[in-house]
C-alpha cells in the first residue's frame, strides 16, 4: 500500500490515472494468481480452473476503494482537522481503559458459566475449548514474547513436546493426566532451556530464525523416530482425563453413575472445557504474579533494553533461561491437555502455521498484554470458524484484517502496559502521557 | 586517605575484535574521590568504564577494586560489589515506569533500604518523584539522566561510574546534574569516576583527573591543574567553557 506519497498527486487526474493503473495491475497480479487461478481435483491429478470474474470483482473493488480515498481522505487540506477530534477520540480512550477494568472479570464470570447456558451446544463448547486452548498458548507465549522481548518462532516445539511426554508417559506407563500434566510441562521447560542456551546471544532476526528452526527440528524428529513416537502415523488411542479418578464411562462406576446423573457425552466435554480453563487461568495468574516479582521485572527490563541490565547487575543468562522455561512450561501444559482432548496427536498437528498463529495472536492483541490475548483468540480462532462458509477467501479475509489492524493499531488491539508497582496509591496519568515515547 | 585505592586499573589492553581500543591504561580511584576521564570522541573513554565493568573484558593488564581482582569477572558479579554504572545514553527502560526503572536498579540492593533508598533518589532529584508513575520514554533527556542516575543508586553502591551525563543536555540541566553529583559526594561520600566530554565542567568538578588520547592516558593531574593547562585548554576548551 503506497499511500503515503499520494495526497499531494491526488487531485491531478493524470497522475490520478496512472495511480489507479498500478493499482489495477498489482491487484490483478496478486487476486490473478491467488484467486483467479484454482485448482481442482480430478481423476488422476489436478486441473486448473480458471475464475476471472472473481478476481476482476476484487482488483475492481481495490481500484474503486482507492478512488474513493483519493477523493476522501488523502485530497483533504493540508492541516484540516483529523476525521476524529482529540476530545472523541480521548473520551473513547478513557471508556476503553474504563472498561477495562470490568471487561476482564465479566469475561471471566462468561467463561465459568458457558457450559451452563441454553444456547451453548456441543459445537459452541468444542469450539470454546479450543480458543482456551489458545488463549493459554498466547498466554504461555506471551512470557517469551511480550515480556522478556525474545521473538520466538518456534514455540510449537514445547507444544509439542508436552502433546507427546503426556501421551507417550501415559501410553507406556499408564500413568493419570494429573501425574502426566506437570511432567509433560517439567519437559517441556527442559526443552526450553535447550533451546534457550544456544541463543543466549541472539537477539531479534536471528533469534527468530533459530527458534524456527528449533520448532521445525522437533516436528522432524518426531516424523522420523518411528519406533518412538510413531512417525507419521502419530499416536492414537491416548487414554481420556478422568474426573479425578472417576471415568467418564456409561455404567458402573462412571462419572454421570457416581454422582446420580443421567449419562452423557456432554460431562466429558464440560469437563474439558473446564480444565483448560483452569489451566489457561493458571497460566495467567502466574504472569501477573511473576510480573510483580524482580524475576518479572527483569523480564520485561530485558525486554527494553539489554545491556542496560547487565550494567545493573542482573544476570542476563539466568533471565533468558527462565522467560524460556517459564513460557515452555505452559506450552507443555496446553500440549498435554491437547493430546488428551483429542485422543491422538501426529506430527501434522505441530507444523510452523501453528507458531504463526499463536504469534499472530500475542501480537494482535498487544505484545505483554493479557487481555489483548483473550480477544485476539477468540477474534482469529472464532473468526476463522465464523468464515468457515467462505472457505476460499478464509485466509485472504484473515490476511486483510491483519493488515487493517497493524495500520490502525500497530501495538495491537491493546497497547496500554499496566505498571507493576505503584508508590502509595495509584494515580492516574493521562493517556497521552503514558503513550509510548521514543526516547531510548 | 586510603593508601590503597578503591579502584585501581593496571595496564590495561582492550580490544574489539582485532582493533585495539585500551592501550595499556593505568589509572587509580581513591575513596571519597570524584575522578574524571575526558577526551575526545573515540578516544576509549567508553571502553575503559566498560572494561572495569567486565563488557568487554581486559586481555591484558588487572582492575582490582576494594582488595579484589575483577578483571576476569561477569559483568553482574562485578555489579554485586558495590559499582553502579549510568550507562552512556542512558538506557532508560522506556515503556516502563520511573518506579520500575529504581526497583531494577534496586536488584543487587538489599530489599530492606528500598524504602529509605527511593525517598534518597525523590530528595535528590524532586522531579523524579513527580514523574514516578510515568513511562521512562517519555521523561525529558535531562529527567532521563537523572533517572540513570538514581537508578544506579538504587544499588547502594561505594564506587558510582557515569558516562556522558551531561550529553545532549541543555547547560541549565548539566548544572542541576552535576551539582547532584557533588552533593552525592560531598554528604554520603560516595566515591565517583566520572566519563565526561564536557572537560570544562567536568574537571570543576573532579578532584583529579585524567586525560585519554587514543587508546593512552596521556596526562592527570588534580582537577584545577589540568584546567590550566594550555594543551588541554587548546584541545578540549576552546569555545567550550559556558
């Protein structure tokens, strides 16, 4: 999007023209490929198939919209009031921070009393099961990342690793979920410092591409330790959670006959629903906490400026190795519950789109922030359901909210960071004081 | 005075890769000294306050402080002996607050004084403390120094070592600072080696002071001597001395 060069041409029409011309060709160039071309199975192979009309349709409305801006919002005069005056757009601010201070516990007493609600269904709680089970991932991210400051591309890796110590621990030993679940995570965070030694001097870019690299090695080893993990075919049959002992089982002994209940399938989905819930809260309660602790400060001290850190004696390697460890250790736990859930797990399951995702959904929701995770998952995992109908343009649709959201919101949905201590009591400062500052 | 120095630097050799930055630099700082490094730009200055930091490390040559050798160690071991370093720009931590900023500086502190140490950093420097809730990024270049500066005395430490503070600081601000500092010195007696540019103000305020020219002291002396003399006159005053 080349926008910032045209208000001054947009009133010219032959430098309008020739604008819109290259908007033309570089829509046709992106949707022709992307959309006009398909492909279709057919008996023995593929076929392409051509959709003109539907890429036309979308280069046209690319060229029609920015028209329309031309002749909007970039031939506005030079100094002419913002669209937005500073006073609404200060009130909406202050209703925004306002809010969130109810926000998160209404959102909370929601969670405890989907299951509970006439309109939830199987497929609601499925699907609510696995938004926690992302807003947890974002979470567990979210100390690597948006604390700590170290890009990690590769957090599948302890995702993974937590998916099959749980189910190989309980496979081969037939240990319970609960004696599993704080192994898996105790792994996972071994896995982490793995991880994190090697690139204790790595920061940013190259940080990033190690820890890709990490998490496609993991998925790698895993495809390929056949005896051990099972390859490709994965692992199947994983034992399901108990209610603390008490299956959920028609008959005898089950979970709906132990406490007098009509069987039904719906128990075992509550309960899962529960649990990840539980876990997901654990996971933010031990950030908040740890955010108030020097070990948390030290984290996001690392974040802003490194060697700042050392110059006050903080010993930078120790830092690293626990933001690693820590953020592991929760991916191990969601890996954990993963398997469980789904009762079979294979390498398909942890492939790089999975680390984007997560990613995209710390940095959606505003890097440190831990209600921004919230919303993000259940925008990004909720919308893909919501698009699931326009299968075809599911991930253009994504992609162009994306977009929208890092123009508008570049921090993420929320930017605000929440200090960790204050003096005496709180005092309110303005938002635009707090606004981020350039001076490093 | 002790006769043995707090800090003392003996032949020191540093290097960036292949490129020699120390020269076989020897200096002293004694207890309740205010000592200043001037020099021009690129001249090691930096490197030096660094060195004794352990970041980069001497490879030739010996920083002992208090008694001990700490040429060879980490830079947070050294940080847990009593030297606090402002490093040079500053680097405030820039998205979180002032109170933030003290307590990591208070991280090698004993948490019992932080109470009495923040209220120390509030006297010293009054706008800090109407700026406590405030991001770090946006305090004013000066409410940055004196932000580096309280946040490493949140350390308690004896020896205080400060890069550049005055850089990029209007003169009414560099005078604020400075006479910060000789109060810190002056009523708790705390030992300063002081990196300066600005030779003028910072040789009127050192007791002694030592002058580098790449990579080599060249000439020390006390604060007011070397303000006399013509070849420092010459070389670091001219057009100077505001």
């Amino acid at each position: 999007m080349a926008s910032a060069a045209s208000p001054a041409s947009a009133r010219r029409p032959a430098k309008l023209a020739a604008d819109l011309g290259v908007t033309a060709l570089l829509s046709l160039a992106i949707f022709g490929t992307m959309v006009g071309l398909r492909t279709e199975t057919i008996p023995g192979g593929l076929e392409l198939q051509p959709q003109w009309t539907s890429a036309l349709a979308l280069a046209a409305v690319a060229v029609v919209g920015r028209l329309v801006l031309h002749l909007t919002v970039w031939s506005r005069p030079e100094g002419a009031p913002p669209l937005l005056p500073m006073g609404v757009r200060a009130r909406v601010e202050q209703a925004a921070t306002g809010t969130g201070k109810v926000f998160g516990p209404a959102l909370l007493v929601f969670a405890l009393l989907l299951p509970f609600l006439p309109f939830t269904d199987r497929y609601i709680l499925d699907l609510s099961i696995l938004v926690l089970t992302y807003v947890m991932l974002g979470w567990g991210l979210n100390i690597v990342v948006g604390l700590a400051g170290l890009l990690d591309l590769g957090y599948v890796a302890f995702y993974a690793v937590g998916a099959y110590s749980y189910a190989l621990l309980a496979m081969h030993f037939g240990w319970s979920f609960w004696l599993c679940l704080p192994l898996a995570g105790i792994l996972a965070a071994f896995w982490g410092i793995i991880l994190g030694f090697p690139v204790l001097r790595l920061r940013g870019d190259y940080l990033a591409i190690v820890t890709l690299a990490f998490g496609e090695i993991i998925r790698i080893v895993l495809l390929n330790w056949y005896w051990f993990t099972g390859g490709p075919d994965g692992i199947s049959g994983i034992p399901r959670p108990s209610f603390f002992g008490i299956p959920f089982d028609r008959g005898e002994g089950g979970f709906a006959d132990t406490f007098g209940l009509d069987f039904s399938s719906m128990h075992r989905i509550i309960f899962l629903y529960f649990l990840i819930l539980a876990l997901a809260l654990l996971t933010n309660f031990v950030t908040m906490r740890l955010r108030r602790l020097p070990i948390g400060r030290a984290w996001e001290a690392l974040r802003e400026d490194e060697i700042a850190c050392r110059s006050l004696g903080l010993n930078t390697t120790s830092v690293k190795l626990t933001a690693f460890a820590t953020g592991a250790m929760f991916g191990g736990f969601a890996g954990a519950f993963f398997a469980t859930r789904q009762g079979f797990i294979s390498p398909e399951s942890f492939t790089f789109i999975e680390s984007a995702l997560i990613l995209a959904i710390v940095v959606l929701g505003g890097m440190g922030s831990q209600i921004g995770v919230v919303i993000a998952s259940v925008a990004l995992i909720g919308g893909f359901e919501v698009f699931r109908e326009a299968e075809d343009f599911r991930m253009l649709i994504f992609g162009v909210a994306m977009v929208l959201i890092m123009i508008w919101r570049p921090r993420g949905l929320i930017a605000t960071r929440e200090p960790s201590i204050f003096l005496r009591e709180k005092k309110s400062v303005s938002g635009a004081l707090v606004a981020q500052g350039e001076g490093h | 005075m002790n006769a043995q120095p707090l800090l003392a630097v003996s032949d020191v050799e540093t290097f960036y890769g292949r490129i020699q930055a120390l020269r076989g630099v020897s200096m002293e700082v004694r207890q309740g000294e205010i000592v200043t490094l001037i020099g021009a730009n690129g001249a090691g200055k930096s490197t030096l306050m660094m060195t004794i930091c352990g970041s980069p490390q001497a490879r030739t040559g010996r920083i002992v402080y208090d008694g001990q050798d700490i040429t060879a160690l980490p830079t947070h071991q050294i940080m847990h002996m009593g030297i606090a370093q402002s490093p040079e720009g500053r680097r405030i931590f820039g998205r979180m607050t002032v109170m933030e900023n003290l307590m990591i500086g208070a991280s090698v502190a004993d948490p019992g004084h932080f109470d009495a140490d923040i209220e120390r950093a509030f006297t010293l420097f009054p706008r800090l403390k109407d700026r406590r809730e405030q991001r770090g990024g946006t305090l004013s270049g000066g409410e940055q120094q004196m932000l580096a500066i309280a946040r490493a005395l949140m350390a308690r430490p004896r020896l205080l070592l400060l890069d550049e503070p005055s850089l990029g600081l209007a003169p009414l601000v560099v005078k604020q600072i400075f006479g910060a500092i000789r109060e810190l010195n002056q009523t708790d007696g705390l030992t300063v080696f002081l990196v300066e540019q600005n030779a003028y103000h910072a040789l009127k305020l050192a007791h002694r002071g030592y002058v580098m020219v790449n990579g080599k002291i060249t000439m020390s002396g006390t604060g007011t001597e070397l303000l006399a003399r013509e070849e420092i006159r010459a070389a670091y005053l001219e057009g100077g001395a505001h």
